[in-house]
C-alpha cells in the first residue's frame, strides 16, 4: 500500500494506507486520533470535521492522500494543550452537550467560524453551522457558546481578524 | 383481546417497559433489608480498604492518616487528598443521568461539588444495584438508594468528626466537604477520613434526609460532568475503543429482515486490501441477539466497509420479511372504521351518545410513519473472546454500548454460556440511544468475530448498516370518534389503532394504553386496535406509544374544542376533572390537578389568547407519560407556499424537584427539537421488506436554523423526582399541528409534514 505524510497538528506522520481511505479512517484508525467522529460518510452531518489549512472540511470526503503535506488540525491540536480553546471553555461552562457525539465536529465548524469572524451573528452562526447535525438537539446552546467563545475572543489577547462579512 | 387495565401490548414484556420496570423494583424494594442495603453498599465494618493507614500522624491527638483512599460505601470513595469519586451506576447516553444522580449523592453526603469526581462503575448489581436505563426511570428509581449512599457516609464522617474535635456530634453539620461547629471549629473530609471509614454503618432506616430548603447542590445547575473529556474528543465512547492487536469487523446482514445466508464471494473479499479474514455465520434464529451474517475483519474500518460493499451474498429470503409500507397503508386505510377488532379499554354508554341526535359527533383519521433512531454514533462494539488454557474457563471482555448492561449479561449466559464472572465489561458512554441500544445483536456480532480471530474485534456498523438494521419506532393509523353534547362537553370518546403485530403481538410502541388520558377520565369511552402482522423489526424509540399517541389524541382534543367553539385551554381542563391523583401512590397516573397546573401555567407564560398577527398561530398540548405532566405551546407563522416557522415553544413540565437545571432546561430543549425535526421529515418506509431510507441524504434532520427558541418552566413540586428524558417530546407535535391550524385553517394529521407540502 502506498505511504503518506500527513502533518497533523504540526506533527507529521506516514501513514501506509489504501489510496482511497478518507482522511477520517487514517486519522482513527491509522495514526490513532479517535477525537474526530465518524456519523454519516458522506458528509452530511458534520461530525467528523476538521481543518484543512484553517477552512472546515468533512473528512469523511476526502482522502488522506489528497491532503497529504497540508495542514490538519483536528480537536485534539485546536487548544494549544496548556488551557482549553475558547470554544472548549464556553461548550463546558454552557453545559452545551447531551450525548456529545456531534459536538467535536460543531466546535471545528465554530473555530472555523471565529477565526473568520470574531462577533458573528446568530444569521452568521446558523450558516456556518448548518453543515453540523446535533440528534439531540442542543442547538440554542451551541449558539450561545459561540457567542459565549466570541466574546472570550475579544477579551483575550487573540489578534482580532477582520470581519469578512 | 386484552382486557389488561393498562391495555398493554404484551410484546412489551421484552422490553424493559415502564411497567415492567417500576413492578420489578417495587417488588426490590419492598426487600430492601439492612442486610441488602449493605450488600448494596459494600459495606462491612470499615469499607473496602484502598489506602495504607498511617498512624499518629499531624491531625488531633491521636488521629490516623492516609494514603490513597477508601470506600465509604459502594458508590462513594474518598482519598486522603479530599477527592470523592462518585460511581455513577447507570449507562449515559446524553440524558445526564452521570451528573444528576452524583448529585444526590454529593448533596446529601455534604460534600463540595468541585471536590467530586465521578467514574462509571462497573457492571456489577449486586454492589450498584439497577444499572440499566430507560423509561425515564433512573432518576426516580435510583432517588432514595443515592441518598442513602450519601447520607450514610455523612454520618461516618460526623461521627469522625466527633472524634476527632472532641465535640458531640449533633452540634455538628456536614457542608462544602467539612464537619463544622458552630464555634467554627472544623475538619475537613480529607482530615477526617482515615477515622470516618472505620466508623459503623448507619442502619438505613435511622438516616436522617436533607429538607429541600438545605439543598445547595440539588436545583443548582452543573455541567455534565464529561463535558472536558467531551470537548476535547476524549468523550470515551464504545466506538473510539482501540486495544492492542485490534481488528475491525463488519457484518453484512439479510437485506430483508429473517433471510437466511446461503453462500457469499469470501474467496475474493479476503484478497481485498486491509481484509484479514471473512466468515459466514448462522445465526440462533432471534434478532435481538444473533442473525444469520457475513463477518468481515480487516486492518481498518475503511478496508472492512470497503469489502463489504465488494460482498455477493447469496440469501434464502423465502422467510424474510416481504413487508411493504404501500400495502399497510392501503389496508389501514381501509379498515378505518371506528372500532377494531381487540378491545383495550370500553366504559360506560358510547353508542347512545354517538346516536343522540343533539350530539355533535366528530371524527377524523390520522396517521404517522415508521421512524429511525439515527443515534449519531453507530451500533458499535469492542470484545475480546479469550479461550480459556489449561483448564480455566473461557473469558470474555466487552467493550459495551449500551442501555441495559445486565440483559447483556443474559444474553451472554444464554447464548455463549458465560457467566457473569467470565464477562469483563466496560461500560461505555454513547453517541445517543434514545431507546435503540437495548438489544444486544451488534454485542454477540462482535463476539463472533473474535471467537473466530483470536484476537479483539471492534465491529462498526456504518450509517447505512445502522439505518436498515434499527429497530425502528412503529408506525399506523388511527380513527378518532367523539361526541359534544349541546353544552360543548365531550361526552364520549373513541378511538381505533391501526397497528402492527409479529407474530400475533403487537410490537412495542403500537397502539395507546388504555391507562391513559384522555380514557381514565372519560366516563363514556371505547379503545380499539386492529392489529397488521408486519415483519420489520420495532424497538422503544424515546417516549414509545405517547409519541405517536400524543400527536393523535392531543390533536382531537383541538379539533373537539374548536367544534364546540371552545377555548382550547378550558375545553381541555374540563376534560381533565377536578385535581386528583387517579390512583394515589402510582406514579404511573396521571394527578389531574398537576396536569391543570403546567396548562394553566404554560398559557400563562405563552399569553395564550393574545392578538397574533397573520399567518401567525399559538397550539397548546398537554401530555402526561413517563410519570410527568407536561405542557407545551408552540408559535408558529406560515406563509404561502406552505413555509413553516416555529418561532417558539413555551414548555412547562412537573417532575418534581429538579436535581440538575441545566441538565433539565437541556432535555426539554432537546426533545422539543427532536420532535419538530421528526415531525417535519422523517419517515421510514420498506418495500419488499428493504428499508428504502439508507443515509441523511434521504433522511432529513433539523439543523440549527430551524430550531426555535425555547422556554422552560418547571413546577416543582413535592412529589419524588421523576426524569425527563422522553416526557417532553410527546406534546410537540400535537402543540404545532394545533398552531398550524390556529395559523391557517389548515388541519394536520398526518406526518412527516414535508409530505403534506410544508417546508422549514
């Protein structure tokens, strides 16, 4: 089978996978990063999101092979590994989840999100968030988390990045 | 015919039932003893000894101290640097029973919640007692036994205290993980515990509980307690499992329900990339344990789903299902006539009421789908079957998602022989169940694959695998009948379920309970059903019978009032009677008075009766099941082209005091959610026994900018906490059918709305 290098949270790893195994079973299976959800495989729920040089992708529906040498970030590299991402902080302090499953892959499509717009809106969130499925329903509190986090945002030494839209 | 008060579907025996439930721990705790209770509590002069107790050390004159930690009892453990780990007994599945019942503990124990670490305990009911969840039960069911755990460790700490402040210990109190005096003279529970452990057990009956006006952990609002490990992908569910030397396994099953395997294509899929080795297995004949299959095992998940898709299998489906969702419903629809064939319910005179000519009679006919348990995680398991050498018995380690661990362990002992001390099971969070992790075909299909490797299997089903395979919520038909009399009082009820059989019983979630409202307070009344044999399989799905039932019943109850040219709101109190608890004690029945008190409420806080503008509309439902009353009013606007907006829905429920608020606030947000996104598109139908639905391409769910704002309210009154997993999703869909109509004209009664030309 062929080799791989996947740079995943600034750590490269070679991976000898199937040419056609998305990035999701590499990262689970192969280098051992459970963090990122498998729910749908075809891209539909969002639960296995994770960045692909800073934009959100379902990685489910992509293959390891096409994003090899770029940069992935999955959950387990979003904080910096001395606090929590601020993100991480408003889920835990606005008790977002329920049975949790979906909520790594809510909190990628949010960082995503704040790294692109620092205050959004709730119109700006439901966008940006539409590609995520929560069963059991705790939308009104991932949207106020991300509020919550935006606000963290600003209060933190974060450098704002201008809003886009 | 079944005469059974409750009308009771007698497949629902399978199931642990609501009934089946509360009869069984009745009948456990009429039993508890002082000799269960410490059995229960593990507790043998002194506890369980972890720690190595050092001598004569710093705290008081002759005050021990320790190292590492004890247990205090079965569920609570402390350590010599303060920490109290909690065992939570029961699975979690994102109902929050791991925080909310810790908290009980906690607070009866006096301790600081931030001290407080809680750990799955292990399978093990003859130390932890019930450890299975469902019916919303586990909270009512597991209430006393976690104050008991932690008031009796209280006590051994002021005894300790005591002790160790030569003070009498009933000046002394146990708060934020210290006994203090009112002097101000304390010892904190790290101090005392090395002396605490050793004191004697409390009797049960001698314990002394907390008033709720001294609660200051209970009624608060914490987050789960996993919601670290959650955020940071650590969330430890059955399908993140990796243990050394693991294969991965799939198990390709009969497209229509009951085939039997006759011959599959190994040869080729074992030659495919990543797949190790490929099986064809029988099956013993029950679905909800093993099914004839072909297991596959490779060195991911990807290669195994990849080779299943490569299998050619070969099935005997002469006695597979063959059910069309067409035909039932060209059959229910034909036989919509008032009255069916088995009796569940029948009092007083309804035939001379519907034949009164100054009675208004009305009727109509509705209908609901079949739909899926879409837990985001999908049927997983991880076991490792390990032969036993040398004569020593075999053992088995599972890694276990599920809802109800010990009927595992039955199934273990039934189908593989194994014994409850032969199993090592891990108990594991789950990505959601909502009812559907109560069978244990996936556990025995992992099984198999490792008796047959050697070696740990984690088998993953995929989307589409758990999609075909769920046992799904039933759906049918029914016709309603009710007759107002020239007051505009409903004066007799009735109502026929189209429903589904297998095997000559009814499925679990067919049908209505005769128990229930509005039969028990009717004086005229008649419950029929009609039931069609159909072979797709069925399970509990959150809120079984009252999903469906609430839909129906709550949406007549609207129909009726507006016939009468009622108010909703008062038509619907009357039919509820004068406040009384219909059978006191049984918290299986509906209290009138409660039920009148979250309506009263709920129309309160919606301003129920104000001007609402065009196109805009309020419904109200009320339903009472799973020991709670609950009320909903739903706001909805809708345009032209059938576009539905649901602004908001205002929810009160009575469940008694709530232990966890936020945990509370959050089900009822989430099940109103469930239930508009289920009442909106889903539907599950089958066609020569194929399950048509394969993916959320084809199933569509809510997403965020459809959900509405939601405002929760509770009674809470004094009646002993019930839970709320299920009890706030019946009334959602009756609440927004009844605000479609307030909003249009336009009546609904038939599910999904997407079929009926709405749109979100």
């Amino acid at each position: 089978m062929p080799r791989y290098q996947l740079k995943v949270n600034s750590e490269q790893h070679e991976v000898e996978i199937q040419s056609d195994m998305p990035l999701l079973w590499a990262l689970r299976d192969v280098i051992g990063l459970t963090g990122t959800k498998y729910g749908c495989g075809i891209g539909q729920c969002g639960a296995c999101t994770v960045h692909i040089n800073g934009i959100p992708v379902r990685s489910c529906s992509v293959t390891a092979a096409d994003v090899a040498g770029q940069d992935i970030k999955t959950i387990e590299g979003l904080s910096d590994g001395s606090a929590f991402h601020p993100l991480q902080q408003a889920w835990i302090d606005e008790d977002v989840a329920q049975c949790g499953y979906c909520q790594v892959g809510q909190i990628m499509s949010a960082a995503a999100l704040l790294d692109s717009n620092s205050d959004p809106s709730d119109d700006d969130i439901d966008r940006a968030m539409a590609g995520n499925y929560c069963r059991c329903g705790t939308y009104i509190r991932i949207r106020k988390a991300i509020h919550t986090a935006a606000s963290f945002y600003e209060a933190s030494v974060q450098p704002m990045v201008e809003k886009q839209s | 015919m079944n005469n059974d008060k409750r009308g009771l579907p007698e497949s629902a025996d399978h199931w642990s039932s609501f009934d089946e439930i509360v009869r069984a721990v009745r009948k456990k705790s009429r039993t508890i003893n002082r000799r269960s209770f410490l059995k229960l509590s593990g507790l043998t002069g002194g506890g369980f000894v972890l720690a190595s107790v050092l001598p004569g050390t710093v705290i008081g004159a002759d005050t021990p101290t320790l190292v590492g930690s004890v247990e205090m009892n079965a569920y609570v453990q402390v350590s010599a640097d303060g920490t109290i780990t909690i065992y939570s007994g029961s699975p979690e599945m994102g109902q929050g029973i791991k925080t909310s019942l810790p908290m009980i503990v906690a607070e009866e124990m006096g301790a600081d919640w931030d001290d407080v670490v809680v750990e799955q305990s292990p399978l093990n009911t003859d130390r932890f007692g019930r450890q299975s969840t469902g019916g919303s039960y586990t909270l009512h069911l597991n209430f006393d036994l976690m104050r008991q755990m932690g008031a009796s460790a209280r006590e051994m700490f002021l005894d300790a205290g005591a002790i160790a402040m030569e003070l009498p210990k009933k000046e002394l109190k146990a708060q934020n993980s210290r006994v203090f005096h009112p002097s101000g003279q304390f010892r904190t529970f790290a101090e005392l515990v090395a002396i605490a452990y050793k004191q004697p057990v409390p009797e049960p009956e001698t314990l002394i509980y907390k008033g709720r006006e001294e609660y200051n952990i209970i009624g608060t609002s914490k987050s789960q307690v996993d919601s670290a490990e959650i955020v940071t992908g650590q969330g430890g569910y059955g399908i993140d499992t990796r243990v050394p030397d693991m294969l991965y396994g799939v198990y390709e099953k009969s497209p229509s329900v009951g085939g039997k395997i006759k011959s599959a294509n190994l040869e080729e899929i074992k030659k495919l990339p990543g797949v190790t080795d490929a099986y064809i297995i029988h099956g013993n004949g029950n679905v909800r344990e093993l099914s004839d299959g072909v297991g596959i095992v490779g060195s991911s998940t990807w290669a195994v789903f990849q080779a299943q898709k490569q299998l050619k299998t070969q099935w005997d489906e002469s006695a597979a299902s063959n059910d069309s969702w067409t035909q039932f419903a060209e059959q229910s629809q034909a036989i919509n006539s008032p009255t069916g064939q088995d009796m569940i319910v029948s009092k007083g005179d309804v035939d001379s009421a519907f034949a009164d000519d100054d009675n208004l009679v009305v009727s109509a006919f509705y209908e609901f789908p079949y739909v899926s348990h879409l837990c985001l995680e999908p049927m997983n398991c991880t076991a490792h079957y390990k032969p036993g050498k040398n004569g020593a018995a075999d053992r088995c380690e599972v890694w276990l998602p599920t809802q109800n661990g010990p009927r595992f362990q039955g199934v273990a002992k039934k189908v593989y022989g194994l014994s409850n001390e032969q199993l090592d099971i891990h108990i594991m969070r789950m990505g959601g169940s909502f009812g559907r992790r109560s069978s244990n075909e996936y556990v025995c299909e992992a099984i198999e694959l490792s008796k047959r490797t050697g070696g740990p299997v984690k088998l993953t089903w995929s989307r589409e695998d758990s999609m075909r395979n769920d046992f799904f919520r039933v759906g049918g038909f029914e016709k309603l009948k009710g007759a107002l009399n020239p007051q505009g009082e409903v004066v007799a009820w009735e109502e026929h379920c189209i429903g589904v059989q297998q095997d000559g019983k009814s499925v679990v979630g067919s049908g209505f309970r005769g128990g229930e409202f509005p039969f028990v307070t009717m004086d005229a009344c008649r419950g029929t059903r009609t039931m069609i044999e159909m072979n797709t399989l069925c399970g509990p799905w959150r809120a079984p019978w009252s999903n469906t039932h609430a839909f129906v019943s709550q949406s007549f109850i609207h129909e009726l009032a507006l016939a009468a040219k009622r108010d909703h709101v008062e038509f619907l109190i009357e039919m509820l009677g004068k406040p009384r608890w219909l059978e006191p004690g049984d918290i299986r029945s509906i209290n009138t008075g409660r039920a009148v008190d979250v309506i009263r409420l709920v129309a309160d806080k919606a301003g129920w009766g104000r001007e609402m503008p065009d196109g805009h509309g309020l419904g109200l439902a009320f339903y009472f099941c799973h020991a709670a009353h609950v009320a909903e009013i739903a706001e909805v606007s809708v345009d032209q082209n059938k576009k539905l907006v649901l602004h908001k829905v205002t929810a009160v429920a009575d469940v008694g005091p709530i232990i966890n608020m936020s945990g509370a606030i959050s089900q009822v947000q989430g099940a109103i959610i469930d239930g508009y996104s289920t009442m909106m598109g889903q539907k599950i139908t089958m066609e020569g026994g194929r399950i048509q639905q394969t993916n959320l391409d084809e199933y569509p769910v809510l997403r965020m900018g459809a959900a509405p704002e939601v405002d929760v309210h509770f009674i809470q009154s004094d009646y002993k906490p019930t839970g709320l997993g299920e009890p706030a999703l019946p009334p959602l869909a009756p609440a927004v059918c009844n605000a479609i109509f307030d909003a249009t004209g336009e009546r609904v009664r038939k599910m999904p709305l997407i079929e009926e030309g709405f749109s979100v």
